[in-house]
C-alpha cells in the first residue's frame, strides 16, 4: 500500500496554491467539505497555518484558483485589444476567449465535477458571486469607453459571464475526453447570439 501524502517525505518546502489547492481537494474527497478544516488542508500541505492564509483569505477559496487566473488573463487581454477596437462586442468575446484558451481537460473546476461533496455552501457562492462581478466590471469598463451606454454594458458584460459559465458546466458534464475549454465557450457565444 501507498503512503498518504502527508507521510511522504521530499515535499518541496515551498508552499503554492495549486499545491493548497489539490491538498484541499483530496480533503473533500476523504472527509466532505464541512469535514474539513484549514488546519488539516496544511498539514496536507506541509506547510503551517499561516503559510495557507498567505494565499488564501478562507477554505472556500482554493475552488477558484483557475478563475482568478482566468480574470487576470481576461484584464491583460482586454489590455490589448486595439484602441479604439472596430468593434467592442467582438473585441470583448475575443479577451474572454484567450482567458480561457489554456483551460484544458485537467482543468475542470473541482466544483463543478464534485459538488456532492460540497452541498450548499453560502459562502462558497458569495466567492464565486464576488469573482464574476468583478469579470463585468472589468468587461462593462471596457465597453463604456468604447462607446456603451453603462447599462447596456453591464447587461451585455454579464449575458457573455453566463455563456462561459453554461460553457464551463457542459464541459465539466462532457467527461474525460473533453479537451479544451474554448470551443464550448465559443458554441455558447454563437447561441446566445442567435437565439430569439
């Protein structure tokens, strides 16, 4: 029988949040997420307490380590589309693409393939909640300064948050040999475009 990780020896003494971040999951596999705490997320880890609040402000953080840098890729994106762009809708679909073109088959959000083991968690909603308002912030900034009235901004910023957000939950739901993420945020986008 294999050792646990935790009684392995030659872990790197460097503490990162996707290693928190997997410590974590393999957690709520074992003991549910009610069932655990931040103090045995480090232990897991091997690293103290402290080191687990120097990356994250509470448990249900590490679900989101992949969407915060999907966010960061979205601001430096948006950054460098042309200004003024010919067109800001098409411009703005294209940041949310390149954020998410490195999401790959490994990359599925725990939460959405385990949320059995979750159950209804407030808080874990508020977070994710606090980090799609701060994509259509980012997004609605974008296109009032190319010309948007704000609240066709903010509408149109949070209609193209709940395509990949449908996208995301199609692709966590389409298995193993998902591939990328991209294509479905892409399917997404050419629906709600078409629709009527």
């Amino acid at each position: 029988m294999t050792p646990s990780r935790s009684a392995t020896r030659g872990r790197p003494p460097a503490a990162s949040r996707e290693l928190l971040q997997e410590s974590a999951f393999e957690l709520f596999i074992e003991n549910g997420y009610t069932g655990t705490t931040v103090d045995q997320i480090a232990t897991r880890a091997g690293v103290s307490r402290n080191t687990f609040f120097n990356y994250f402000d509470a448990k249900g953080e590490v679900f989101w380590v992949e969407l915060d840098a999907a966010t960061e890729r979205l601001k430096a994106a948006l950054a460098e589309q042309p200004a003024p762009p010919a067109d800001a809708s098409h411009a703005i679909r294209a940041a949310m693409l390149a954020a998410v073109a490195p999401l790959e088959s490994q990359h599925v959000p725990f939460i959405l393939t385990q949320y059995d083991l979750i159950g209804s968690a407030a808080e874990l909603q508020a977070s994710a909640m606090s980090r799609f308002a701060t994509q259509a912030r980012l997004l609605t900034g974008f296109a009032q300064r190319h010309g948007a009235e704000p609240a066709a901004a903010r509408a149109q910023a949070y209609a193209l948050i709940a395509c990949v957000v449908a996208a995301a939950q199609e692709w966590a739901q389409a298995g193993p040999q998902r591939g990328r993420l991209e294509p479905f945020v892409e399917r997404a986008f050419a629906s709600a475009l078409t629709a009527r």
